[in-house]
C-alpha cells in the first residue's frame, strides 16, 4: 500500500510528505490567494507521470544493455474549460542522449512504459489523451507533432 499525508501550511500552501518520508511543498498562486510556494498540485501530477514514464523507459534501455548519457522529460497539458477541468490532453517530449541509442528502441521503451508499466499512465489515460515524441542524440521523432 502506497500512503501520504498533506499537512496546512497556511493561506492555500500545504506540505506532502509521502509514506517514504520525502516531502514536497504545493500552493497556488496569488491570484488564487496562496503565496506561490509551491508547486501546484496539478503541475505535480504532470511531473509524476513525466518521472513515473522516465524511470520505467530508464529502466527498460538498461535491461537492453543501453548506456543512456543525458535524459529529460517535458510534459504539457490542456485542462478541461469547466469544473472538474480534468486534463484533456497531456503531451510528452523525451529528450535522450546515448553513442548506442536508436530511434526504434527507444519508442519500444517508451511505448512499453506508456501501455504497460507507467501506472500513473494508465490511470491518466482514462479520462486524457496522452500523447507523446521523442528526441534521440538531437533528432526529433516525429519531425513535427506528437505521435497519437
């Protein structure tokens, strides 16, 4: 069983820490009466999935023998315009660096990570489209938008 706990800070700020005992800090911004402390919950869920996907695609290239020089993750989202504005759409960048990279390994892994072992992929891809390109040693594939 996966736990946490958000404890108030104060104003809209609170503080997580996670059933490991790592904290993180979430607010809003002052135009939603917080104080700009912290990440906003939502843009935390993003970096979940962006490091939840990185660390299986990580994982994955090693287990095919892949040294991996430089790796980074962005990742964008289009929330819905009314209440509960759940993300609509998610878009992912995979930028990776490696002598023994290919194109074709990489989006192996980052297609088993996306269909098969990213949970918080799997559970986001319930109510969001999730889609996502990549960049191997500077060369970006597809040249031009997000694969679907």
């Amino acid at each position: 069983m996966f736990s946490g706990k958000v404890t108030w800070q104060g104003g809209m700020c609170f503080e997580g820490t996670s059933g490991s005992h790592h904290t993180i800090i979430m607010d809003t911004g002052k135009d939603m009466g917080g104080a700009d402390r912290g990440a906003r919950p939502t843009e935390i869920l993003l970096m979940s999935l962006a490091g939840c996907s990185g660390i299986d695609v990580v994982h994955i290239l090693q287990k095919m023998h892949l040294s991996i020089d430089a790796f980074s993750v962005s990742v964008e989202g289009d929330r819905a315009e009314t209440e509960p504005k759940f993300f609509t759409e998610i878009r992912l960048l995979y930028s990776l660096k490696g002598e023994a990279l290919t194109p074709e390994k990489v989006e192996r892994a980052i297609r088993l990570s996306q269909e098969k072992y990213c949970s918080i992929a799997n559970n986001l891809n319930r109510v969001s489209k999730i889609v996502f390109a990549y960049e191997v040693n500077g060369k970006r594939f597809p040249e031009e938008g997000y694969l679907s």
